[in-house]
C-alpha cells in the first residue's frame, strides 16, 4: 500500500516517486519508489563504513541518489575496526564484515536490504617499491612510532624527501582503491532467541577494485580534496588532485573504478530480502 509520495526521485537513470509502503508480507515501512510502469523498487540502504567525511560525500556523489545512506556518525557506539589486516583487500573486507555483523545484531528496524560499504585505499609510488600502500594513512608515524594516522601534511613531506633528486619519468604512482560490500544478515527468530547468521555477511561480501595511474609532482599543489591529493598527477593531466575540480577526480579516481563496479552489481535484480519466508 502507498503510504505517501515524497518528491520526484532519479534512481540509476530511471525516473520515479519516492514512495513509502507497508510491506504486507512483513509489516515494516519501507523506502523505495514507484517507477513509471507502477513497480515498486525497495532503496537499497549503504552503511558507509569510514569516519572521514571527504571520502563519504566522494562516494555519495559518485554513486549518487537512489541508495538510503546510513554514516557511522549516525551511530554513537559504533565499533573502531583495527585496519591491520597487511592488504587492501583484508582491510576492507574486515571493516564491512565487522561492522555489517554489528549492524545486524542492533535488532531494529532499516537492517533490511542494507549493505555495509568499506574501502580500503592508498598509495603507491613505483621509485619506493609500492610504498606507502596500506601505510599511507599513518606514512610518517612509521617513523616516529605515534600510534593513529598522521597529519596529510606530514605524509606529503615525507613522500616529497623521499623523492628527493627522482626525475619525472620515474616518478610513477597510482592510487589503488578496493571495495568491499558486505550484506547485513538478517536476525531470524529460532525458538525464543533471534540468531543472527553472522556467516552471511561473510559469504556474502563482494570485493571490487579500482586504479588510477599517474605521477608525484615535486611540491604540494591546490587546496581540493583531501590526503595526497595536492602532490598526484593523474595520467593525461598538469595538475594535481588538489588544483582539479571535484568533478573531474570523481570520474578518474580509483573510488570512481571500484564504485562503478558496486553500481553495477547493486543495480542487477536480487531476490527481496525483506519479502522471503524467513523475514
Ligand atoms: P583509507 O585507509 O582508505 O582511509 O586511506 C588511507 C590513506 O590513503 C588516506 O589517509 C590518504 O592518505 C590516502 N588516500 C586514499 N584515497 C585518497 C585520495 O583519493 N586522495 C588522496 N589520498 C588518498
């Protein structure tokens, strides 16, 4: 039943109303919207798994409207993830697992069809062997041993004295981003006691990557975006991330690669989690 219409809505290209209903099926409001042939589209919820609001309003304007965006700001007792799995890859995949297994187990409503979106991304320059790869959120505290991330301008000095006399031609890097969405598994009544069968979020994580290619200017340029951005040259430029409009880096970046990649797979039909017997 439609409950109310909210406003005009654009959903990956197809247009439509923003719309409530009551899910007969399971009783619970949700949020999605009627597209022109009548059908009702379920919004799928993004819990964006990172605390760094630069990079939460990237992936919002490169995935754009259509997705019910969920931040850990909104949730107090969130839990901090240790980033120390050695890989890109481990790291994401540790950040959305954990926290979709947490989000499953608050037991309220807004669970359903939701996936937890970490990234995990960084730099790496060809003249130091890849470093400072899954380092380069905390590059100069290598040095110093202080425990957390250190100050962009701090990373930047370092990356810039370890360069120190390298030519441009050798001056090669990329920024590497991966992806991983893990879905929020369901609390499904057994007995008295919900179980929440955590392995779901496991099984069900997909991982998707995205590159950008380009090179280490010699001093800090511009004032955008955030991290390395004022010292990478992205292929076929002058300027760096830091001089370039939002515009442009969120169609070259490597969270642009990876997010086309979790656009793709969002966008295919998945059978209704909240409509199954179980729900
Ligand atoms: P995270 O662990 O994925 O948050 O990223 C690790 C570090 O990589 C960040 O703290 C930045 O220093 C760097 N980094 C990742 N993505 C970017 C980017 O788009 N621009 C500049 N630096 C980035």
């Amino acid at each position: 039943m439609t409950v109310g219409a909210a406003r005009e809505f654009n959903w990956l290209g197809e247009s439509g109303v923003l719309t409530r209903v009551n899910s007969l099926t399971c009783g619970q409001e949700r949020l999605g919207f009627e597209r022109g042939d009548g059908m009702f589209v379920s919004m799928t919820g993004l819990l964006i798994a990172t605390r760094n609001l630069h990079k939460v309003e990237e992936i919002r304007a490169i995935l754009g409207g259509g997705f019910r965006y969920l931040m850990l700001k909104d949730f107090e007792d969130a839990p901090e993830v240790e980033e120390d799995a050695g890989t890109f890859v481990g790291n994401a995949t540790k950040k959305a697992v954990e926290l979709a297994k947490w989000r499953s187990r608050l037991q309220d409503k807004g669970c359903e069809d939701t996936f937890v979106l970490a990234d995990d991304s960084g730099l790496e320059v060809d003249a130091l062997n890849g470093a400072p790869g899954v380092h380069s959120a905390r590059f100069a505290a290598l040095d110093t041993g202080d425990p957390g991330n250190s100050a962009s301008a701090e990373n930047n000095a370092k990356l810039l004295r370890l360069m120190k006399g390298v030519p441009m031609e050798q001056r090669g890097a990329r920024f590497r981003c991966v992806v991983a969405l893990a879905p929020v598994p369901k609390l499904r009544e057994e007995g008295s006691s919900p179980v929440c069968y955590a392995d779901e979020a496991e099984l069900g994580t997909r991982i998707f990557e995205g590159l950008c290619e380009g090179r280490i200017g010699f001093e800090p340029k511009g004032r955008g975006g955030f991290g390395y951005d004022p010292l990478f040259i992205p292929e076929g430029y002058e300027r760096t991330f830091g001089e370039l409009s939002e515009e442009v880096k969120n169609r070259l970046s490597h969270r642009a690669g990876a997010l086309a990649g979790v656009r793709e797979f969002l966008a295919r039909p998945r059978r209704d989690s909240t409509t199954d017997e179980h729900g």
